[in-house]
C-alpha cells in the first residue's frame, strides 16, 4: 500500500507517496529510521529499502521492520539505488532520504506541502559553521549557482520529495555513485523544473562512519557539475573560457606592439582558440536544444 502524503486534503486521496532509501551496511540504524517514517506517515506507507549487496544483516533488519526490500546482487553504489528504487515505483511522489538516522523524518511532511507549487523540494542543510566539508559544499552551492542561475542551498542533499513523473526522465543521466543528488538537481533546474529548499535539522550520521571521502568524491561532485552544466547549458561554461582566451589574447597583442610593433603568432593562437571554443559553445547549445525538445516528448 502507498500512504496518501500529508498535504492538502483535496489531494490527500489523488496522489501516493513512496519512500525510498538506499542503504549499504546500514543495520545499526535501518530499523529505528522505518518506524520513525511509519510514525510520521503512517502504518500504510510503502518504505521502500535498495540494499546494495550489504556485508551486515541491513536487508534482514529492514524486511523485519516490514519495509519492502530490493537487493541488488552485487554493490553498485548509491545512485544506482536510486535509480532501481525510481524504476520500481508506481507512485505519483518519491520521498530519497538516507537510512544511517541523519535526515529526520519527522521533516518529510513539510517536504510534501511544498509539492503543490513545485517539481522538488529538497530538504537543506547548515553550513554555516566552519570545516571543510562545509567550505566545500559551499564553493559547490556557489559554482551550481552560476550554472543555473538560481541560488543553491544544499547541491548535494539526499532528502528529497519528487514528482516521480519527472524524476524517470532524468534516470539516464544520473551516475551509480554518490553525485546522483547533484545530477538531479541540475537537471531540474536547468530544464526549467520548479524545486524549492527547506531548511531541516540534523544532517549527521548517527551510525556508523561516512562512505563519503572529502578529496575524491569532491573532486568527482565538481566533475559531475561541469559535466551537466555542459549538457544543459553549455554557453554557461563555454563562454568564460572563451572570454579569458580572447582577453589574454588581446592584452598580449597590446603588449606586443607597443614593445616590438608586431602582431605575434601567439596572439593568433588565443585569438583563435577563442574563436573556436566559442563556436563550440554554440554548436552545444543547439545540441542542447533538440535533445531537450525530445525529452519532452
């Protein structure tokens, strides 16, 4: 059975929601997080749980807490999760949140009243105390921001309630690891999607240790992020490289001729990389253009 959400009571009955968790090795905290969802949501909410071929007795633990359990056959990674909990949904909205006890279920309700006027609503963290991770995720709202053009709260926040019916046509696009939440994201706001951020309490792991590491995963969220920023909005990222070519170009071709009196050979080639990379910008956004116009067919 699917739990009819907790919103307005015209729509209470018309639209189902669905909880999906992707879980690895998470059997200290995968129990308590289900009742915590049943008690929010009710006893009929269908609590979805992917285990990713965990070592522990997480997939067990899950099924004895009466949640719906998929197992995958052998470790495919967080966004994998999600994309195997999406295509095995039937229900109109898809509540991610993370099964180690970090995101509060007790929030989803506020989640799901935000779901009449927009496409996501994702649940945002605070990092305005100092760290590193915390500096990181800061520099990512910053650069998604521009790519977008829209203020980012929290890129990279797994809690989130979703219109299913957008959500699958974006599953090809999602990675298998851990940037699946980004992707999303940028893919929604970059295809005009309306989301909206909600502040929300916790945000650290009560079980266990982080399957997140700092360097690498940072490194390949800002790979990720460029990646979809030049498959949605390539002009965005094409045109300051363009820029700073044509710029260097054109302060070396001043220097040069008040020095020496010649236009130099590498002043042509910044010029024309500019020219060429430019010229890229635009071929992609056409490209942009028609496969957008096919993925709302």
């Amino acid at each position: 059975m699917f739990c009819s959400g907790i919103r307005g009571k015209a729509r209470m009955e018309e639209e189902t929601v669905e909880v999906i968790m992707p879980a690895y090795n998470e059997a200290g905290s995968i129990a308590a997080v289900i009742l915590q969802v049943r008690e929010t949501l009710g006893p009929a909410c269908r609590i979805v749980v992917v285990d990713d071929a965990s070592g522990d007795h997480t997939a067990e633990k899950a099924a004895a807490a009466q949640a719906h359990v998929i197992r995958h056959p052998y470790r495919m990674g967080n966004g994998a999760c999600i994309k195997t909990g999406l295509r095995n949904s039937a229900a109109d909205i898809v509540v991610l949140m993370d099964a180690d006890g970090q995101h509060n279920p007790r929030d989803i309700p506020r989640l799901l009243r935000e779901l009449d006027s927009f496409d996501m609503v994702i649940g945002a963290r605070d990092f305005s105390k100092l760290g590193l991770r915390n500096f990181g995720n800061r520099c990512y709202n910053f650069f998604s921001g521009y790519v977008t053009r829209f203020p980012i709260k929290d890129l990279t926040s797994g809690f989130r309630a979703i219109k299913r019916r957008f959500a699958v046509k974006y599953i090809y696009l999602l990675p298998n690891g851990f940037s699946s939440p980004t992707t999303l994201t940028l893919a929604f706001l970059n295809s005009g999607r309306a989301i909206r951020y909600v502040p929300v309490s916790g945000g650290l792991r009560k079980h266990g240790v982080s399957k997140i590491n700092v360097w690498e995963d940072g490194l390949r969220f800002l790979l990720i992020m460029i990646r979809i920023a030049v498959f949605f909005s390539p002009l965005r990222v094409f045109m300051p490289v363009s820029a700073v070519f044509f710029i260097s170009g054109f302060v070396y071709y001043v220097y040069t001729f008040i020095s020496s009196h010649r236009f130099t050979n590498m002043s042509v080639l910044l010029f024309t990389a500019s020219l060429v990379i430019f010229m890229l910008g635009l071929v992609s956004e056409q490209i942009n253009q028609l496969r957008m116009d096919r993925t709302e067919e």
